[in-house]
C-alpha cells in the first residue's frame, strides 16, 4: 500500500513537473519572438535616422563649402558680382586692378577695387559746374560744399580748370566692401544713393544762398 501511494506521488510530481517545463519553453519561445520583432524595429528605425542624418550632414557640409566659397572672394570680383545683381552693365579696362566704370540711375561712376584690399573708392565726376570768374556763384559752391560735408557721409570736393575756364563738383567714398556684410546689394544701393544727396544738398544750398541775397 505504500509503495502505491509513493508511485502515485511521484507521478503526479513528473505531471506537474512537465507541465512547468512546457509553460517555460513557451514563455521563452515568446519573448525571443517580442525581442526579435523590437530588434527589427530598432533597426528600421535607426536606418531611416541614419539616412536622415547623413543627409542633413551632407546638406550642412555644401552649405559650409558655399560659405567658405564666399568668405574667399576677393573684393574686386566680389564687387563686380554686385554689380551684375543690381543691374548695373560695368566696363573695366586693362590690368588686374584696372577702373570699373559703371552707371546707375542715370548716373556715371568709377570705382577702384582690387581683391588685395578690403576697401573700395567710389568716384562721381563732374556732376556740376561753375563759371571759374563767375566769383559770386564759385563763392556759392564753396559754401555749399562745406555745408554738405557737414551733413553726408559722402566727401565733395571741387577742382579748377583754368584751361577751360570751369570749376567741376566732384564726390567720393571709401567704404568696406567683404562678404561678411549682410545684404551686400542694399549695402551698395544705400552708398549709391547717397551720392545723389550729396547733389540735392549742393543745389538746395546754392539756391538758398541766391534766394538770401535776393531779399536783402
């Protein structure tokens, strides 16, 4: 009776015990599965940011290439270039640092660059003219010179030809011309337009001097 009762216990052990190992394995088989299925994942996931990255690697790479491309041009070519996008047609004569002669609004200018220097000069000649022995207006456009250069940043300056009996009114700027400057083309115009000012100054204050003289 014992041993019948001994053989029963230990039968039921192994069912239990079999039942255990089965539940186990299923379990595992589970859980690879799952970790297969988020490995998966992972490296889908990974792949599409790797491909992202390196695009925007190679995006920041060219723009990095076109920066140091810019910050490398010489000031001549830069100028030149800036020309052409505001719609100025430009001769240049022989020579590397050769006179850029350019018009803008009906107005002729020279200009002085040369990708050795930083700076260019802006010349604008001969825009107005007096009689030299006509003392009355000559003493005019002296004062009124004076007045402008006190006003604009733009210089005026008058020179005397005796041959042919005139005084010409001339303007001129020396001003930093780098591809670090922001909005290079406004830059440009802004100067530009300056030189136009300088014009309006001269005439405003020849006329008001006339106009004082006449009410005395």
């Amino acid at each position: 009776m014992e041993i019948i009762i001994v053989l029963a216990i230990v039968a039921v052990v192994g069912i239990c015990a079999n039942k255990y190992m089965n539940k186990r394995s299923e379990t595992e088989v589970k859980n690879k599965e799952s970790e297969q299925v988020l490995d998966d994942n992972i490296t889908v996931v990974n792949s599409g940011t790797s491909d992202q990255t390196k695009v925007e690697l190679k995006s920041e790479s060219n723009n990095k290439e076109d920066n140091v491309m810019e910050e490398t041009k010489g000031t001549r070519d830069l100028f030149l270039e800036t020309l052409t996008k505001i719609g100025c047609q430009y001769e240049t004569g022989d020579g590397e640092d050769a006179d850029i002669n350019f018009g803008y609004q009906g107005e002729y200018f020279v200009v002085r660059a040369s990708n050795n220097n930083r700076f260019i000069h802006i010349y604008d000649t001969h825009w107005g003219h007096v009689e030299l022995y006509d003392i009355e207006e000559f003493s005019r456009l002296k004062k009124a010179i004076n007045e402008s250069n006190l006003k604009n940043s733009v210089t005026a300056v008058y020179t005397i030809d005796e041959a042919g009996s005139n005084v010409h009114v001339h303007c001129k700027s020396v001003i930093l011309f780098t591809p670090e400057i922001p909005d290079i083309a406004d830059y440009l115009r802004l100067e530009l337009s300056e030189y136009f000012r300088v014009h309006e100054t001269v005439n405003m204050e020849m006329a008001k001097q006339r106009d004082a003289e006449v009410s005395k």
